[in-house]
C-alpha cells in the first residue's frame, strides 16, 4: 500500500508499506530438505519459474561441492533467457496497460505465447518448470526440441524491429514515458537498485557478466545500457522499456549461443535420489546462490549444518532490492503517472492494491482501477493534443 | 565514487588484515567455476568484531563503492550471527566478488549500529532484521515493520529457533482443510516409509526426477 502526500496534482512524498504477500516461505523451507525446498523455492514467485530453483540449487551445491555437468549448465542457462523473453514480454504488456493501449498490451501477449509454448515442451508446464534438480537438470533437449527452440528464436528475430517500432517510436508512449520517474545512477547506487531498473539509469551490472555462473563463463553478454541514439541514459521509464526490449534482444542471441555449443554428456550430477539426498544430509558449510533474473540480481544464502533441513536459508529476490528506487522516482511526479512508473521496475508482488492520497491535510483512497483510470485519460488527452 | 583500482580477493583480504589486525577473527575465499572453460566467481567471507562492522563497511567503499545485498541471519543458540552481503568492481567482467561481513551478536546485547547512513538501500534489511530477528538497529531513520503484519504479536520473532521463535499454536495447518478424514495422519513413520517404494519413488531411479 503506498501513502502520497500531494500538493494539487503532484507527488511531495511517497511511503509505501509491502508485506501483504509475505507467507514465511524461508521458515518453511528451514524444516524441508534442500530437494522439497527446490519446489517450495518454485513458488516464491508466478513469473520466475526457474530463477528461486536455480539460485538455491546453486547455493546447495557449492556447499555439498556437487559439480554440475557442462551440458546441464546450457540447459539451465535456455531455459533461463527463454523465462527472461516471457517475463519481459508480460511486463511490457502490463505497461501498455497501464499506459491506456490495450490493443498493444493483448498484442505484447500473444506474441509471449510462442515462448511459453517453448518452455512447456521442454519442461511439461508453462510456470513452476520443475526441471531444475540439485546437481543439474530433470529433462535434456533432444534435437527435435533444439529445431523447435529455433524457429521460436526466428519468429522473435522477426518481431523484434516492430516492437521498437511500437513502443519507442510513438510520440504519445514517448511523451508518457520521456522524462517521467527519473532515477539517477547517484540515487540507483546508493539505492543500490539492480537489474533493467539499475542499467536503465546508466549502471552497467549484470550478474551475467560480472560474476560468471552456469554457462554464461563461455558465453558472451554484456550489460544493456540505453541506447545512446536515443539520449543516453536518462534513467527515466522510456530507458526502461528500451533496456528491456534490447534485452529480449541479447536473450535470442544468448540461446543461439547455447544451442550452437551446447556439450554432449549427462544432465545430472546424481541419478539416485537417496544418494543425493544422503550427500546433502552430510553437507556443511555455507555459500550464496546468484543470479541475475529478469528482474534483477536475485541472491540466496544458505548454511547447512549436517541436518536434512539447512539452518538458515535467507531468499533476496530482485524487487526487494529496487522497492527504494520508487521514492525518488515518484517525488515530483503526478498521480496520472503513478501506474506507469510503479510499473516501470517490473515489481514482482501484488503492489499497488490501494493508494491512500493526502491532500490539505485530508486524506482519501484510490484503488488500483482508480489509478490506471486516471493514466488511461492522460493517455487520451495527450492523444487529442498531438 | 570515483573509479579505484581493481584488486584480486586475496588483496582485498590483505587490506582488511592490515587495518583491523586482531578484530579480523577469520577470513576464508571461497571460488567456483561452471559451465566448459569453469571461469571463477569469487566469494570472500570476514568474520570480524562487532564494533568494526562500521568501519569494515566504510573500507570497503574506500576500495571501491559496493552493491549491497541483504542482510542474512542465523541464530546459532546463544547468539545471533549477522552476515552484510556485499558484492564489489560490479561492471567488470568476471571481476566482481562478492564480500560477506559477518558479526555475532550476544542474544544478551541485540544491538548493532545501522549502516543506512553509508549505504542508503539498506534500510529495508535493517528494518527486516528488526522484526525477524528482534534486533534492535541504533541510529535507524525508520524503524516500523516492513513484512510482518501490524497486529503479528510483539516479541515473536520468526526466524529465532528458541522460544521467542514461531510458537507451535500460529501454525496453520492448511493440509488439513477439507481433508478425507480416513487417510492416515503424516508423518508416515520411517520404516513405511523405507519399506515401499512408491510409483513416484521407482520412476525417480530411471529418470533422475525428483518427485518428492
């Protein structure tokens, strides 16, 4: 829930409060062992089928020192960049949402279908993959599969140019969005904001290029940073959603890589569940597990003390990291344009459920629709104007 | 935060070693390499005293500005170990480590000073750390609550194990809805359960699936 204090029409100061979606997933998983808590990792979020998996099952296995087979590291690594295309692919429609162009937001959709059809042939579902297990991956890609993957990277390839046509060239998305909820790369430091939010702002990290883990050791990525064509960094929403976009972009080229290179051999360190599952009881020590999801760095920490359950799994995930950005973003801003900069960090919680406004010391609520009302009829008067 | 030269883990050790001497309790870096050519990621862990946390963070950011992560914690019986991850030289290629401060608090003496001054995006892990650890952050801009609920119960804290911790009573069993009322109440005890194997448990062995 956030709290806004304005001034007539704009923004003075933000509070938010999170935490109506908090469910004690990490006191749960403290009384698991590390392959339950795979699945309960999982479901931490909707959208990042594979990102909780992938971190925790990377955390377990530099404590147990398990070595994952290279042609696994390229599985995980596909599916990854595939969940990236989706992810940035239902963000993007969410914002035109937001921003009153629902044509776009069910166009940005039906295109995701074609990855999410992809990642349901190679892990049997659509969210909540499964196919992450510790010391490697449940199911490998046969070469039908690879074919399959290729003609969804060509249809991407196609769409590409026409979404940026879509979404950067429009005058109305660009005067939306041009110059609204700046973050300074100041403020996204000291803030310490990560992911597409950070690089956005002119921050160049990326989990993937400056910590190597998984395949991407072999593979090359560099940060996406706004183009410079377009004014450089400016740290405002359009930044956003070009980074995001270029990022589709580098997802294509980074499973072209995979599929090219990608090793022959086995898809898992251990096939035998008591085995595993003894190696892991046995298992002391500590380690942190991190990735960089769509969203942004997500980090876990786990420490086992010879024990089924680990002691203490502490779970970062990206948004956590970016929430503080929303301060300066918002200040200065006006209430039509509050949707589409919260939006603007892709945050991965049930947020903007009811915003109280207090205005001459009065105060009075406005419910989501309410907000997205009131960015649509911007929307519609900017168009008139053109 | 101007650009400083790029060190290797052991120098950032070094330098810690230097400064500190004694208050250093233990260091260790730890390295992993995946994928075909295996390329290193780093970790370094400090273990140090209590009252260099300040002062180990402000070194840090004079060897190079970090990203800070989160706060982790453990509680280890008579005391609560925190751990200020960190990461540094973000922006260089496979160059960046990242640095865990770690320091134990006396469950006698629940305070550590905040850091938010220094680095300002960690005041959602302090507040966190507050209300799930029952640590009290001296000098906080905001102390409220961040996740748990406003009408969750003073002095619970949920991720203390002795007996301020989550009492057996708050826990919802939601298995237990709508449940058919003749199917036996888990745990199944463990000579059942090792004695059968179940479908899920035999297909486990030929696939390597993991349907636990």
């Amino acid at each position: 829930m956030f709290t806004f204090q304005m001034d007539g029409e704009v923004v003075k100061s933000v509070d938010f409060a999170p935490g109506n979606t908090h469910r004690g997933i990490e006191w749960m998983g403290m009384r698991r062992n590390p392959v339950q808590i795979l699945h309960l990792s999982e479901r931490i979020c909707g959208i990042c089928g594979i990102v909780h998996a992938l971190t925790f099952a990377r955390a377990v296995e530099q404590i147990a020192e398990i070595e994952v087979p290279p042609r696994a590291d390229y599985i995980r690594v596909i599916m990854f960049e595939l969940e990236r295309i989706q992810s940035h692919l239902l963000w993007a429609g969410v914002a035109a949402h937001e921003l009153g162009f629902d044509s776009l937001f069910y166009l940005a959709w039906k295109v995701r279908e074609q990855s999410l059809d992809i990642i349901e042939n190679l892990a049997g579902t659509r969210v909540n993959y499964a196919i992450i297990q510790i010391g490697g991956v449940r199911r490998d890609i046969s070469t039908e599969q690879v074919q399959l993957i290729e003609k969804g990277l060509s249809y991407y390839r196609g769409l590409l140019d026409q979404m940026k046509k879509v979404f950067l060239d429009d005058s109305t998305i660009r005067m939306r969005c041009r110059g609204h909820g700046v973050l300074t790369e100041q403020d996204a430091r000291l803030l310490c904001a990560v992911g597409p939010t950070a690089r956005a702002s002119g921050v160049a990290m990326d989990v993937r290029h400056d910590y190597p883990y998984c395949a991407y050791g072999d593979l090359d990525v560099h940060p996406i940073l706004p183009p410079q064509e377009s004014g450089g960094p400016k740290g405002d929403v359009y930044d956003r959603i070009s980074v995001r976009l270029l990022e589709i972009a580098q997802s294509i080229d980074i499973i072209q890589q995979c599929l090219d290179n990608l090793p022959t051999g086995e898809i898992l360190w251990e096939k035998k569940m008591p085995k595993l599952l003894l190696t892991l009881k046995k298992a002391q020590g500590e380690a942190i597990g991190r990735v960089e999801a769509p969203r942004g760095e997500c980090m876990h920490y786990v420490r086992m003390d010879g024990n089924d359950a680990p002691a203490t799994w502490k779970v970062k995930a990206s948004s956590y990291s970016n929430l503080m950005s929303w301060i300066p973003m918002l200040k200065g801003e006006q209430l039509a344009d509050i949707p589409i900069i919260v939006a603007s960090i892709d945050p991965c919680m049930s947020c903007t459920d009811r915003v109280a406004v207090i205005q001459d010391g009065s105060a009075g609520f406005l419910t989501k629709d309410d907000l997205t009302r009131l960015s649509r009829e911007k929307t519609w008067r900017l168009m008139q104007c053109r | 935060m101007t650009e400083t030269p790029h060190r290797t883990p052991q120098e950032i050790i070094d330098l810690y070693r230097t400064e500190f001497g004694a208050g250093i309790l233990d260091t260790k870096i730890t390295e992993r390499g995946e994928g075909v050519k295996k390329v290193k990621a780093y970790n370094i862990w400090i273990r140090l005293e209590k009252n260099l946390l300040r002062p180990a963070i402000k070194k840090l950011i004079d060897i190079r500005f970090p990203h800070f992560a989160v706060i982790a914690g453990s509680d280890l019986g008579e005391e609560i170990e925190l751990l200020y991850i960190l990461s540094v030289f973000y922006g260089t290629k496979f160059g960046e480590y990242m640095v865990t401060l770690a320091i134990r608090l006396k469950k006698t003496d629940l305070t550590v000073p905040t850091i938010t001054d220094l680095i300002p995006g960690a005041l959602l892990s302090e507040r966190e750390k507050q209300e799930f650890f029952g640590i009290t952050v001296t000098g906080i801009p905001d102390g409220r609550r961040l996740f748990l609920p406003d009408d969750f119960p003073q002095g619970v804290y949920p991720w203390r194990k002795d007996e301020t911790g989550i009492k057996p009573e708050m826990v919802k069993e939601l298995w237990t809805i709508n449940r058919p009322k003749d199917r036996p109440a888990p745990p199944v005890p463990e000579k059942q359960a090792a004695g059968e194997v179940s479908p899920a448990e035999g297909k486990e062995k030929t696939t390597g699936g993991a349907a636990e």
